[in-house]
C-alpha cells in the first residue's frame, strides 16, 4: 500500500502522458507542453520578451507610416516624400484610444486591410505610369492585368511569367493581412499606454495644425500631409468620372458628321488608288527628337525620303496627339480611324459595339475597294474587324511564318509586309485594295531586334533565327533606360526601313500609303515629361493626291518639322475624308 500510494503521486513526464490516449488528446496535451515551456521561457527572460515586443511595435508603425505616405509614381519615390506627419495616422491614434476594446480591435483589422488595399492601388499605379503614362483605373482596367502577363510571357518567357504570377498573388495577401495585423498591434500597444499615447498624440496634432498653418516644406513637399486620404479621395472622383463617361459617350458616338454621307459622296478623290493605311507600333515624336533616338532615326528618315523621290513617291507629314500612351495601341488605332476620342477601355468598348463608322469602313461603303487587314500582333479572334470594316485580315497565325518570335512580336516587319504583298496585295481584282496594316517590331522591350535582309530570301522566315539568337535579351535592356532608348530607336528604323522598303519594291502610281505611329514610347524611353505626339506621314505618286493637303501646312519628306501643326489623332479621320472630297451628311444621336 506505501508503495502504491508514492507511485500513484509522482509526476507524469510527456510520455507517460501520452501513452495509450487518443490522438486528439495526444495533440492537446502537446500544444500544452509547448505552451507551459514557451511562458516559462518568457519568464527567464523578460529583457528579450520587451525588447522583442518593442521591435515589433516599432516596425508595425515604421510599416503603417510607409503606406500612408506612399507616392503613386516611382518618380516620386525621394527621401523628402518620408519625412512627412500623415494626418490620418493622428486620427487613427485618436480612434484607437477612445474606443472600447472589441470595436478598436475591429476597426483597427478593418482599416489596416483598407491600407494595405491602398498601397496595392498605389503599386499599380506606379506600373501604370511607368507604362501607360496614367494611373490605374479602379473599374476599367483589371482586364488589363492578364495582357500585362502575356506580355511578360512572350518577352521574358513562360517562367518569368509563372512566378511574377504567383509573387503578385503572394504580396496582395501578405500586404492585406499583414497591414491588418500591423494597425492591431499598434492599437494595442496604444491602449496599454493611454495615457503617454494620448499626450504624444495631442503633441503631434499641435504640430500637424502648425505645419500646415505656416506652409512648412521640405525641398518643397509640405510637411503635413494627408496623402492617404487624398488618395482615397481622388480614386473616387476617378470611379465617378468613369461611370459618368461611359453614359455620356454612348450618346457622342452615335453622332457622325459623315454617317448619313450617301457611298457615292465619300472619297471620291481616291476612286481607283491602291490605299494602305499602316501603323507603327511605338512610333512617336521622341524618336525623332530626342537626343538619343534622333539622330540615327532622323538620318534613316531623310534617308528613306530621297529613296522614295528616286522611285518618283513624294511624302508630307505632320504631327497627330495620342489618345493613348507607353502602350494599348488600339486606342491609338480606334481614335485614329473613328474620328471620336478612345482614351480608355471602356469608350473602347462602347466604340466597337457601334455603328459609328470607320475611315476604313468609309472606303468599304463605297463599293468601290476589296479591305483587308495585315494584323501580326493578332493572336486570336478580333471581332474589331467589323468596326473597321475589313472583308478579311490575316493575323499571326495566317501568315505562314516558321520563323523565331521577336520577343512580343509574333515575326518582323519585313516579313509580314512580305505576305501582305504575297497573299492579298498582288492579287488581280477587279476593284482596288484598301489595307490596314498593323506593324509590330518596333513594340517593346526592344530586344532582340530584326534586322533587314533581301527581300526574296525571306521564304518561311526561318532565316531569322540567326538574327534572333545573335540579338539582345530582354532582360539586358529593359531595366535600362540608356538601352531601352537606343534599342527603341533602332526598332523604329527597323520598320520605317521595312515600310518604305516595301513602298519602293510594290508600289505603283496609283499606290497611296497613310502611315503613322499608334502612342509615344514607355516613360522610361520617352521620358516623364514627353508630349502624346506621333509623327503621320502621307506617301504618294500622283502629285493630285499630296496637293489635296497643301492647305494643312505639312512639312515636306517624312520628317515632320518641329513646328508643323499638330491635331488631336481624333480630327484626323474628318480632315482627311473632307480633303479627299467626302460631303458631311451628319447623323445624330
């Protein structure tokens, strides 16, 4: 009985407590353990447990302080933008400390996943102008967000694409939920010390009030600042603005000066011409005046206007205003063609599902011209075609190339002006052609480049795969804006040449080629401060055709002047159908 009694009472290690329990209580009573050894760790010692919470703390308000005066442009990412007092961090310290615990703790959650959205917003952002020159529209472009991944995809490869996937889906959470677990700790350790908290907060609105009363500034940002709430703001005038506009054009683009115009009215200047309208993809003003890019584009330009004059073509060009910028081409190629302003996703839209009609349409209700489209950037359906009126287009996967992808560009210039030549242009018909020819080489990043070759090797395209492999990586010059410049300004020559080439070897006198480019470069080529201008270029024969302008001041040749005129891409359409003898008959909405 002794014996019994002294056993009965000694104490149960970890595995006599286990040891013939189920696995659940198993479980617990290691969750237990770990527990009991984890506090008596804390015990022994306190300085590291204090020191450990205070970095903590520190960081969550070092963390929370970063968002609230994040800038939304990586042009504005300056050490002056961090010495800042953000207004909303007051507020938020005066919230904490006046309410109870379980709405603080709430409220705290709540508005730290609020700031953790806004500093996704302000990401985007920060990429939108890199690229786009715009910020990031809250309702119209998160369709954008899958291109921007294809583009990854075709320049930096599937596995580049793969992981900045996965990376971007990664930091969304970690932002969300650790932005919400920041503002939770800073609202804890602000109600166990209420009383220093409230006289630190009072002391710090003082000088917030003072701050923004005297204008303080430091290399001329103001000192107070409420960036956050000024970013909430303005995304919602933005969301606003946005679905105001969508209303208000549907009712523009049902109006057309031109709509009404009976067939035998439009264009009657160009009956029987051979008409080619082309873009070029990236082709704006800085490459014809900035330091970098210019002189060899400059050069090729001249250069291609006297080969022109010796095959008997003369140009005149001048200078269009994009509706777009760094990128989304179509809504260069919609403004451009509908004569209406396509600035965003969602006029785009409105503008397709219209009966607005096209310059290109214009030439196909006459009767009078076959249309076809050269689409190499095309990989899949286009619906658009009708819009632009097209009895047919080809794209990339109707153009029987076996060559290597240019990065983004499905094949080069040279290439597909080949087969335009080949499967559309070089085909007896018994009426005229009207094409819209949409080049690609000179898209970003620029890198590998084509280069040109002699026209009937060009065969299946294979024999690029040697100009391919010898050229650039895209990851050598897209990070670099010295590269990016002098890449892009060889791509432009690239196409210009491939253009004019073509103009030269199958043009005819009755041959009339509009071409012109769709948006200026990325920020990062063109610069943060670089107009919307993109250079236009009328080619022709027929003396008539160029004197149907003279009235718009053009400068002769293919280099426009820098003091040429300059319109909105928008008026082009209606100048152009005016000059070449079209008769308004308006409809309206």
């Amino acid at each position: 009985m002794p014996v019994f009694t002294r056993l009965r009472h000694q104490p149960e290690t970890a595995d006599a407590v286990t040891e013939g329990t189920a696995p659940e209580e198993q479980q617990t009573a290691a969750r237990v353990t770990l527990r009991s050894r984890f506090a008596a760790w804390r015990e022994r010692h306190p300085a590291v447990v204090r020191g450990v919470r205070w970095t903590v703390t520190a960081l969550a308000g070092v963390l929370v302080f970063l968002a609230l005066v994040l800038p939304n442009k990586q042009s504005a990412l300056q050490a002056d933008r961090f010495v800042r007092i953000p207004v909303e961090a007051i507020i938020g310290a005066a919230v904490a400390l006046t309410l109870p615990r379980r709405p603080r703790l709430t409220v705290a959650a709540l508005s730290g996943a609020a700031l953790g959205a806004m500093t996704i917003l302000n990401l985007l952002d920060m990429g939108f102008w890199e690229y786009l020159g715009r910020r990031f529209n809250l309702v119209l472009d998160w369709e954008l967000l899958p291109d921007a991944q294809s583009y990854v995809k075709d320049s930096m490869g599937t596995t580049v694409a793969t992981l900045a996937t996965v990376g971007a889906f990664i930091l969304v959470v970690l932002l969300l939920t650790v932005m919400a677990l920041a503002m939770i700790r800073l609202s804890n350790a602000l109600a166990n010390n209420k009383q220093a908290a409230t006289r630190g907060t009072l002391a710090t609105a003082v000088v917030w009030v003072l701050c923004s009363a005297l204008g303080l500034q430091i290399a001329g940002t103001p000192v107070a600042a409420d960036r956050a709430a000024g970013a909430v703001l303005s995304q919602a005038r933005l969301v606003h603005t946005t679905l105001r506009d969508e209303a208000a054009f549907q009712k523009v683009a049902k109006i057309d000066a031109f709509g009404n115009t009976p067939p035998g009215q439009l264009v009657p200047a160009l009956r029987g011409k051979d008409m080619i309208f082309t873009f070029i993809e990236s082709y704006g003003r800085s490459a014809i005046e900035d330091p970098v890019e210019a002189p060899g584009v400059d050069a090729t330009l001249d250069a291609r206007t006297k080969a022109l004059a010796k095959a008997g073509f003369h140009a005149k060009s001048g200078w269009l205003t994009s509706a777009t910028y760094g990128g989304s081409s179509w809504l260069g190629h919609s403004t451009t063609m509908s004569g209406l302003w396509i600035d965003n996703q969602q006029r785009y839209r409105t503008l397709m599902a219209s009966d607005h009609m096209s310059l290109t349409e214009a030439f196909k209700k006459t009767g009078a011209w076959d249309t076809v489209g050269i689409m190499p950037g095309v990989q899949k359906s286009w619906p658009e075609s009708k819009f632009y009126g097209l009895d047919s287009y080809r794209n990339a996967f109707q153009m029987g190339y076996k060559g290597p992808k240019f990065s983004w560009s499905t094949m080069p210039d040279q290439y597909a002006l080949q087969q335009f030549q080949n499967l559309e242009h070089s085909k007896k018909r018994s009426k005229p052609l009207m094409s819209l020819v949409i080049l690609t080489s000179s898209h970003q990043p620029w890198a590998p480049i084509p280069k040109m070759v002699p026209w009937n090797e060009l065969g299946d395209g294979s024999i690029f795969n040697s100009i391919q492999k010898a050229g650039n990586k895209p990851s050598d010059i897209i990070a670099s804006s010295p590269k990016s410049q002098a890449e892009y300004g060889k791509s432009v020559q690239y196409s210009v040449t491939a253009l004019t080439q073509w103009l030269e070897r199958y043009g005819t006198k009755d041959t009339v080629l509009v071409f012109l480019g769709d948006h200026q470069p990325i920020p990062r080529v063109s610069g943060n401060h670089a107009s919307r201008d993109v250079p236009v270029s009328i080619v022709a024969k027929d003396p008539k055709v160029l004197d149907r302008i003279s009235g718009w001041n053009w400068t002769d040749g293919l280099r426009p002047a820098h003091n040429a005129p300059v319109w909105k891409m928008s008026a082009f359409r209606d100048k152009f159908l005016t000059a070449y003898g079209s008769t308004k008959h308006p409809k309206k909405g």
